[in-house]
C-alpha cells in the first residue's frame, strides 16, 4: 500500500527557513520512477500546487509557481525512498499546511504547470506557520 509521510513543518519567523521531508513506502518499482508534487492550503484558501519534480530518471525537470521560485527547493534522495522541499525567505503568507503527492511517470507534473488532479497519492500534511 502507497503511504507517503511528511514531517518537518514548524513554526518560523520571516525570512527564515524549514526543509519538509517526505518519507514514501510502497511505491512500485521504485519512487524514483513517480512524479512528485508539493501542495498547500492556508486557512480559508484553496489549495494550491507550488512544485513538482518529474520522474528521477533521464531527463527530469521540476516546476515550481512564481510565488515560491528562487526560495524553495524540490529535491530527492533516492536511497532513502525520500523527497524533500527546502523552503528558504519564508513570508507569512507561507503558512499553511503542506502536503505531498505522487503521480504515476508523465502524469502530474509538466513542464511548466501542475496538474494537482493527476496526484494519486497525498500524505497527511505538515503544519507550517511563518510568524515573528
């Protein structure tokens, strides 16, 4: 069975930085053979997709939307069945709760764009809070 785990969310003060992890088990063959998403939810807001990885074979990509490039930094470590997102200048319009996904290779994540309902798998989300 796909589970997929994150941990790593917190309370931080602007400006600062948070790396979220996201431990899979289950995943056939191999989690590096699935698309990665990274999602999150403020309070009263919908929920929006803020950055993919592709497959972690041959020519991978990853996407991330405005408001977060050049601060957050999608990443795998395939030894460890593990992704993470590194989250640096973190605003207080960064608090939310934030999720992980997993889409089946060429689903999810494009280039490009997310497309937050080919994401099969969602993790139970990690609460991080950007307050001083």
């Amino acid at each position: 069975q796909e589970q997929l785990v994150e941990s790593g969310g917190g309370l931080v003060q602007p400006g600062g930085s948070l790396r979220l992890s996201c431990t899979a088990s289950g995943f056939a063959p191999d989690l590096v053979y699935w698309a990665i998403g990274w999602f999150r939810q403020a309070p009263g807001k919908e929920r929006e997709g803020i950055a993919c990885m592709s497959i972690g074979v041959g020519r991978g990509f990853s996407y991330y939307v405005d408001s977060v490039k050049g601060r957050f930094t999608a990443s795998r470590d395939n030894a460890k069945d593990r992704v993470s997102l590194k989250m640096d200048n973190l605003k207080p319009e960064g608090t939310a709760v934030y999720y992980c996904t997993a889409a089946a290779a060429g689903y999810g994540c494009h280039a490009g764009r997310l497309s937050p309902g080919e994401f099969e798998y969602w993790g139970q989300g990690t609460q991080v809070t950007v307050s001083s």
